[in-house]
C-alpha cells in the first residue's frame, strides 16, 4: 500500500500516480497560482484538468490521484463532485 506522503518516492504507487500526486496537491495547497485556490473554493475535475500543470494527465490518472490523496486523508470531497482540502 502507499504511504500518504507524497513527496515520498515509489511506496506502491506508479512512477506516473506519483507525479499526479506531487503535481495535484501543492497546486490546492499554493493559493499564489489560482485565486480561487486562494479564496478556499471546492475545485472540480474540469478545473484541475484546466490547471496548467495539470493538463497533460488524462481524466482517469487525476481521478486515481485524487483517490489516493482521499483515502490518505489528505483531500475531501463535496457536492457535484469536488475536491478540497481537509482545512478549507
């Protein structure tokens, strides 16, 4: 199983899961790349597909990152399917 620390190397994860995990969290963690991240709003799949550094990752490797990153606690999700952090 993986570890929750996504800054840790290969602990169970695909070398590709893992970038999707380092790439997803700090960009809801750093409010200074997106105002809304900023203002503490819920971001959909759409607007984490639309993050620059996001784009190059299909629908399916997001979903599996963002999985991840729910079942270690480390992202919630809400209404009309959207993701945010546990202290928002």
């Amino acid at each position: 199983m993986a570890n929750d620390d996504p800054s840790k190397p290969d602990l169970g994860r695909t070398t590709e899961d893992q970038q999707i995990i380092q790439e997803t969290l700090p960009y809801l963690q750093n409010e200074t790349w997106d105002s809304t991240v900023k203002n503490k709003v819920p971001k959909t799949l759409r607007d984490l597909k639309k993050a620059d550094r996001l784009t190059s990752y299909s629908e399916q490797e997001l979903i599996a990152g963002l999985k991840e990153l729910i079942q270690f606690e480390k992202l919630n999700t809400g209404e009309n399917n959207t993701y945010f952090l546990p202290d928002w």
